[in-house]
C-alpha cells in the first residue's frame, strides 16, 4: 500500500470538488446565520418555513424531497420550529404516520421578520463576490441542482 505522502490522485487535475462545495457551503451558511442571528433563525429554519409557507399542508417526506435532504435532519429542525410555535404538525386522517407541515401566525411573521436580514446576507454576498461572479456560478450550481 503506498505512503499517504507519495500516494497520487490521478482522476482529476483539480482538488477535490465535493471537499470545496462542501466548505464553501459552510462558509455561506455560516455568513447568512450570523445575518439572521437577531431574528433567532438559521437559513435551514428560514428555507423551511419559506417553502411550508408555499406549500400549503406539505409532508414532511415531502418537505424533505423538496429540500434534497434526508428525513431525520428535516424531523429534527421541524421539531425546533413546532417549540417555537412556528408551524404546527398534524396527523393525516388516513394514515397517522404521515405528518402535515402547517404555517402558524407567528411562524410566517418570524419569517417576515428574517427577510430583510436574508436579504443583507445576499447583498453581502453580493459585495463579496460580484454580481457577475454569482451569476455564473448560479448557473453552474443549476446544472447540479436540476
């Protein structure tokens, strides 16, 4: 077996792509939470309760599909915004196991409220990178993303 220091990658020409997207990913989630820090959401909470709000009674299997994240992660935040009293969660007449993802009154005014504060983390990143920059790595991310 080779020594870690002589061993060679030879796939690819360039770093590791999955290591820098996903370094690069908690870069910007740490910029956008230090953003929302006063409204007491994280940008996962905020995505969360912007897509229950335009998905009306959403599973959370779907919520789950729709954020290309596992169940057991989506389960998780849920049950820190239903503490919050943000949305409510509520058994399926036909089948108890499947919840449904409702928005309550103070769930939509806290994201209300988060809004502004999403809005000067883009504009941060924005200044960061450059409006050109993010538009052709918008692009490229689509191509991933679908």
């Amino acid at each position: 077996m080779p020594q870690p220091e002589n061993y060679q990658m030879t796939a690819s020409t360039y770093p590791c792509l999955c290591a820098l997207i996903r370094k690069a990913g908690r870069i910007v989630t740490r910029n956008y939470d230090k953003c929302l820090k006063p409204s007491g959401l994280k940008v996962t909470q905020l995505s969360m309760l912007a897509n229950i709000a335009g998905n009306p009674a959403i599973t959370v299997s779907e919520l789950a599909e729709l954020l290309l994240m596992d169940q057991t992660t989506v389960s998780r935040n849920l049950r820190i915004l239903e503490k919050s009293g943000y949305i409510h969660l509520k058994d399926e007449t036909s089948d108890h196991r499947i919840k449904r993802i409702h928005l309550a009154d103070p769930g939509l005014s806290k994201m209300k409220e988060a809004l502004p504060l999403w809005e000067n983390a883009q504009l941060d990143m924005e200044r960061a990178l450059g409006r050109e920059s993010i538009g052709m790595m918008m692009e490229t991310l689509k191509k991933l993303t679908g």
